[in-house]
C-alpha cells in the first residue's frame, strides 16, 4: 500500500469520527457531571442536660396537715418552679440521730447535689455527712451550725404565735392559755414566750401553762398533753408539735386552739381560732436557684412575717371583728419593721430583766432563749 492510500484512509477514519460525535449531540447526550461531594451528616442536637437532683429528710409523716406537710409542699413549688430542670426525692419518718445520719449520707450517695434536712436534731448528722461529701450543697432547718457547703434556714414562727395569743387573749374566758411544747430548744421556748407575750398585750391576766411531750409527733402524746391542760384550767391551746391532736382534742373538750405549720381548720373547725402557717416555697425556689446559678454560699436566712413566710391565716368567723383588725394591725407592722416581737422590757417569770427596756431583739439574743416570760408557769426543763 503507497503512502497516499495510507493517507487516505486515515483521513476517511477521522471523517467518521467527527460524523459519530456530531450524531451524538444532535441526539442530546451529554456528558455526566461528575457526583458531587458526599454532605457532611447533620449533628445531632445537644443532649438536654440532666435535671437537679434534690432531697429532703422530713422527721415525721408528710399527711395532710402539719410540719412535715408544710415543707413537702414547698418541694412541691420547686418541682412546679422548675419542671424537668429538678428531680426531688423525700424521706419521711426519720428518726433524730442515727438513723439521720443513715439516710443523709445515702441521698448524698446517691447524687442528690442538695439535700434540706428539715428538724433541729438533724444538725449533728447532716454536718458529720457534709465533711464527707464536699460537693454536695446542704441546708438545715431551725439549727445554727455551718460548714463551707452546709448552711441553715429557719422561720420566725414567733410573729405567728404572738398574733395567735393577741386572740387567745380575747378568747380565754378563765385567762388560763396552755401550751404542748415538743423539746426546750430556743425555737419552741420563744414560741411559748411570744404566745404569752401577745395575750398580755390585750389581758394582763393572762398565764399560760405548759406541758412538754419531748416528741415532735406523737398524736396520743399530744392528745394526752392537752387533756392535761384543760383539767388544768386552760382553755385556749396552742402547740408546737406536728399533728392535729391538740386542736382536735380542744374541739373534744368545747374548747379554743389553733392550728401549726399549715392551715388545720377543717380538722376541727368549732375550735379553730386561727392557723399559724408557715410557706417554705419561697426559700426552697431560692435555693435550688442558687444552686442552679451557682451562687450558692454558707449564710443564715430567717424570714417572717416580712418575707411572706409566716402568717395567721382562717382566723374564724366567731372572733371579735376589732380583734381581727389589730391582728391584721400588728402584721402591717411586723410587715414595715415597726413592731417587733421581742422589744424590751423582757422579764422572766423570776422577775429577773432579759431585754432592756427600748431594745430590739436581734437573731443572737432570740437563739439563746431558755427562759420563760412572766405569766408562764414553771421551770424550763434542762437539757433535751
């Protein structure tokens, strides 16, 4: 074969080929883009953190009525503040002492970050646990003692029994008041000595007389204590122990009383003047905030009448109307800061001074009470 023809084939060849593409494009094939890159997978949303783990240690039963019932109503406004933000936990019927310690240290265990121990003698334990467990915040009810993650909080239960004796005062026909008291701790003798206080205020003849059930809950103790005191003459009962008894026994008797903690008027309504109350939900949504927050530190809060914690509720029907507007009266004014409780002169029932005349109690002098005012009856017990 000459070069020529070489040539010339070749040349038909390259025809062709341009003949085949032109084709090919006239039929509206075209070339594949190349795939594109492979996305990046969505990231998945970001786990919702785990709710606040609480606790509280209750001393006696939660029931319908009382201590233990008041401040498991105030857990329940934090679970109602804070939804899936908090997971709270209680132990009722926790014996002082031992026992205590026991069941702090297993909530603590547990991976509860605060724990509120709700009784005077829980003190001891909850600051043994604390030393045990420095990550934890914890928080008691009534006591004095801190550490750098334990602190404490309280109630002035006293503004609510000095309004409670301003009626008592007007109510007692035989000016004999009695009074169940729990343990002879400060808390409960500046309770007897402010329901004493305020039924003075309005009947000078006033005394009141006490008997002690060295329990916090104990309703047949209770019941039998009061008993004791309207053989003994009283007819207006107050308490500052947990359940019901008191009253109901009063209404048993055709007397007067008044319900504690909580508002106990359908209990026994013919005897009900009125309900000193106390609202830890305020306190209980602070702290939890505070842990929250991190803001969290060791400090004493005690709040009253002022702060909306304490209050004399369902004073009855039957109660004179001007003793109703002085009891509304005084609170305005334990509200403002112009009345206090515990404004001297202060005599014990031995005749002896314990406040000035002109001078306000402040926090040191009420935690060291342990004395009875003129017009109570007796010696205070020593020791627990």
């Amino acid at each position: 074969m000459t070069d020529l023809t070489k040539r010339a084939l070749l040349k038909g060849a390259g025809f062709v080929t341009v003949i085949a593409a032109a084709a090919l494009a006239g039929c509206g094939k075209k070339a594949e883009p190349p795939a594109p890159a492979a996305s990046a997978p969505a990231s998945a949303p970001a786990p919702k953190p785990a709710p606040l783990k609480a606790a509280w240690v209750y001393v006696g039963p939660v029931g319908d009525a009382g201590w233990s019932f008041a401040h498991d109503q105030g857990r329940k406004a934090v679970e109602a503040e804070y939804g899936d933000k908090i997971a709270t936990t209680f132990v009722e019927k926790v014996p002082e002492g031992a026992d205590a310690e026991r069941v702090i240290r297993d909530l603590a265990a547990q991976g509860n970050k605060i724990i509120f121990a709700t009784s005077f003698g829980f003190m001891e334990p909850m600051l043994k646990v604390a030393a045990e467990f420095p990550d934890v915040k914890f928080e008691h009810a009534t006591g004095y003692k801190t550490a750098d993650n334990m602190r404490i909080y309280d109630a002035k239960f006293f503004e609510d029994a000095y309004l409670a004796g301003v009626v008592a005062g007007k109510m007692t026909k035989t000016n004999t008041l009695g009074f169940v008291g729990s343990f002879p701790i400060p808390e409960v003798l500046r309770n007897i000595n402010a329901f004493t206080l305020g039924a003075q205020s309005v009947n000078p003849k006033v005394k009141t007389k006490v008997v002690w059930v060295n329990t916090w809950f104990d309703p047949p103790k209770e019941s039998d204590a009061a008993q004791s005191l309207i053989n003994g003459g009283a007819d207006v009962l107050l308490q500052n122990t947990d359940s019901t008894a008191v009253l109901q026994t009063a209404e048993k008797n055709g007397k007067y009383a008044f319900g504690w903690d909580s508002d106990m008027s359908a209990f026994a309504p013919k005897a009900h003047l009125a309900s000193c109350i106390v609202d830890w939900g305020p306190y209980y949504k602070k702290a939890i905030k505070d842990v929250m927050d991190g803001t969290w530190k060791t400090e004493r809060t005690v709040w009253g009448v002022k702060e909306g914690q304490n209050a004399l509720v369902k004073v009855a029907d039957f109660v004179p109307a001007e003793t109703k507007e002085q009891v509304e009266k005084l609170s305005a004014g334990l509200k403002d800061g112009s009345f206090a409780v515990f404004t001297g002169p202060v005599m014990d029932n031995t005749g002896k001074e314990r406040l000035a005349k002109g001078t306000v109690a402040d926090q040191e002098w009420r935690d060291k009470v342990d004395f009875y005012v003129k017009g109570v009856e007796g010696k205070v017990p020593s020791g627990k």
